[in-house]
C-alpha cells in the first residue's frame, strides 16, 4: 500500500485520480499499523492479555471491528475531502 502512495505522490504528484488513490492508500496503510498495533497490546498488556489470552474472543474481536469502522469513516473522509488542487504544478 505505501508503495502505490508514493508512486501516487511523487511520480504521479497526486495528478487526477492518483490524488483518490494516495488518500485511499495512505488510510489503508495506517489501518494495517494500527491493526498491528492492537494485537501487540492484546499480547503485551498484562490486563489485556486476560481479556483475550488467544485473540479469538470477543473483546479482541470488538477492539479490531471498531478500529476498521473508525478507519472505513476516515477513509470516506479523506476521500471526499482531498480537493483537486487549484494550481497544479507545470
């Protein structure tokens, strides 16, 4: 994913539709890191760890559906948001 983001910012420069493309990109790649993120502390924290000893139960389950819903809503605003620049470079 940060591979097409870069080539979208800096071959592209976030020309047409690689300006959607960086946005979408950028955010999936995020989500992977924080997806990351939150087994380690499920693995790491002590009392995390007891809520969910093997990361199948529900509170882990819950931690990541949350997450991914958090990021489908950043997501859909970056992409709405990432206006076409109003003076492109020459």
């Amino acid at each position: 994913m940060l591979g097409i983001a870069l080539f979208a910012r800096y071959t592209r420069r976030l020309a047409g539709g690689w300006r959607r493309t960086y946005a979408i990109t950028a955010v999936i790649a995020l989500y992977f890191n924080v997806f990351v993120l939150i087994a380690q502390l499920f693995e790491k924290v002590p009392a995390l760890h007891e809520l969910a000893p093997t990361r199948k139960e529900p509170p882990f389950q819950v931690a990541q559906i949350a997450c991914m819903i958090i990021f489908i809503g950043l997501g859909v605003f970056a992409v709405r948001g990432f206006r076409p620049d109003p003076f492109p470079a020459v």
